[in-house]
C-alpha cells in the first residue's frame, strides 16, 4: 500500500512540477511531455494504480478464505 501511494505522490507531483522545464523539452503526442503528465499521464497512472489495488486485494482475499467467490472460482 504504501508503495501504491508513493507512486501516486510522485508521478504528478515530479513530472507535473518539480521536473516540469526538462520534460517540456520532449513532446508526446504532439504536447510537451511534462504537460501530458500533468493533465493525462496522472489519470493514466492513477488508473493503474487503482487496478493494480484491485487485484492485490483481491489475492489478499483469496489469501485468508474471504474471497467472494463460489467453490468453482467465480464470483458470487
């Protein structure tokens, strides 16, 4: 979890501020890079973030018998 926050802090924080000047040197899809982070990028990984989550918790569950699943493996 904690990893999954870290990345979530970072990745607008560093590409949309911090590293702004030297990722605008770069274009992507025809926008400066550090732009494209800040407005599309952090969605992207915010996103990802979300499924990674997901998928962790949901091996979690199945870790400690909670999962939400009948005895042939789908979903209740």
């Amino acid at each position: 979890m904690l990893a999954l926050l870290s990345v979530w802090f970072i990745v607008p924080f560093c590409g949309g501020i911090l590293f702004i000047d030297q990722l605008n040197q770069v274009n992507f899809a025809g926008y400066p890079l550090g732009f494209w982070i800040a407005q599309q990028g952090s969605i992207y990984t915010f996103l990802l973030l979300i499924l990674i989550y997901a998928v962790r918790m949901d091996r979690l569950d199945d870790k400690f018998g909670v999962s939400e699943r009948d005895g042939e493996g789908r979903r209740q």
